[in-house]
C-alpha cells in the first residue's frame, strides 16, 4: 500500500516549511553527497551511535568482508574523521540519505503528511516540531544499539525519524482524513489515514521486534522510526497553537 496523496480541502496556510524541507534534503543529497555517491561524506558525516555516546571522534581502518552467500570479497570504508562536533552529525544526518529510493520514499512521505500539519502547528512550530522528533528518533536508535551492543559503529543517516514524527502527528490529528494510495502498489484507492499510517506502524513494530529476536537486519533503524513516532503522536498536542480569546468592547 503506496501513498500517493491526501485531502488537503481543509488546509489554509502554504506549506513553505515543508517545500524548504524538501528541497534542503535534495540539495544535500545532490551537491554535498553527490547523489549518494560520496562515501566520504557518509562516513564522515553520519551519526554514530558510539561517537554520541562517548562524545568521542572515532575513526577506523577499512576491512574486508565476505559475503558467504554470493562468495565475493568486498572492501568497506572505516569511519573517518569528524570535521565538526560529533553531536552535530545528529542533525545534519537528518538531511543525508543512502541512494534515490530512500530519498525518494522519503519526501514522498513528507510532501503527503507534512502539508497538513504544518497547517495546524504553524511554520515555525512545525519546523521545530520536526527537529525534535528527529533528535528523539535518533535517541531511540542510540538506545537500541546501546542494549543490545548492536550497530554502535554502523553510520545513520535519513530523514525518516523526524517524518515518522511527522505521521504520528498526522494519525492523531487527522485520523479519518482520506489518503490515496496504490494498493497492492498498482490499484488506485482512497482508505483513512488510520488504515495506511496504522499498518506502517504495525510494519516498524513487527520488523523492530524481529531485528531485536536476531532475525538478520535489512539496514532500516526501525527503533528510530517508532521512536520517532512514538514521540509525534504523544506529544505534538505539545506544539499546536492556544486560541486567543475574542475579547468585546461594549459602548
């Protein structure tokens, strides 16, 4: 079941948080990773769980691996050296992604969901509503690897937490809203938002139990991802504007 858009009939206020959004992870994924390519910039700006911790700079040599399954040998870059602040690469790795389909997949999600929240945060509480949620995501993630002693040095990047905040917001604002969506990814339909955004999360649960039971990971951080929505369902009632009070004058 593929988003491909939703009911903006109520949204009153552009969206130009969310189109400055998107365009700043494009940017960055085009002129600073060049489209992905870059290895240098992902293992130099990418947050690691273990540089967060420690609040140490970590660099690594780069070693070969053997995948047992196809028998070739493939060399891996080790982590290079941090040119700013360790903590810092928490934020700018939200705005850093791995190839085409995850940026893709990304802003996708974001041009759906975002708009109508925006609508009712407002820009500038949206705009930090978002960063928090990435920073709690991020969190989550450091949590995970911490317990389990798993992916400490593995580099972290996407904007997937700060959007799955994103889509716990939109659930608990805008539960019934009707979101078009392939399904099946060829049939075209419209469900409520409870239904799409409801089995996602029943999706980051069922494989984030599974990453945590052993089961061989596929290189998605699901615990940012349910950190990251945990966070913006629970708490964006946090951030949404107080009405003022009309006040008369009688005369």
């Amino acid at each position: 079941m593929l988003p491909i858009g939703d009911d903006n009939t109520y949204r009153l206020r552009t969206p130009v948080v969310t189109w400055i959004l998107i365009l700043l992870n494009i940017g960055i994924f085009v002129f600073f990773q060049g489209f992905g390519t870059d290895e240098s910039v992902v293992f130099s700006y990418s947050m690691i769980p273990q540089e967060i911790l420690t609040g140490k700079d970590i660099v690594t040599p780069p070693t070969i691996v053997f995948d047992r399954f196809s028998g070739d040998r493939y060399t891996v870059p080790g982590l290079a050296p941090t040119p700013v602040p360790v903590f810092l690469t928490i934020l700018i790795s939200m705005f850093m992604h791995g190839g085409i389909a995850h940026i893709a997949g990304n802003m996708l999600f974001l041009s759906i969901f975002g708009d109508n929240v925006e609508d009712r945060l407002g820009h500038f509480r949206y705009l930090l509503f978002y960063l928090v949620s990435g920073l709690m995501a991020a969190a989550a993630h450091i949590l995970v690897c911490f317990v389990t002693g798993d992916g400490l040095l593995t580099p972290t990047l996407g904007a997937s937490g700060a959007i799955s905040g994103i889509m716990g917001a939109y659930l608990l604002l805008f539960p019934g809203n009707r979101v078009r969506v392939l399904l099946f990814n060829i049939i075209p339909t419209t469900v409520s938002a409870i239904v799409v955004i409801g089995l996602w999360f029943i999706f980051q649960i069922t494989n984030g139990l599974g990453y945590l039971g052993g089961v061989r990971g596929d290189g998605v951080a699901y615990a940012a991802h349910i950190g990251g929505f945990l966070y913006g369902f629970f708490r964006v009632r946090r951030y949404i504007p107080k009405r003022r009070r009309v006040r008369y004058y009688y005369y």
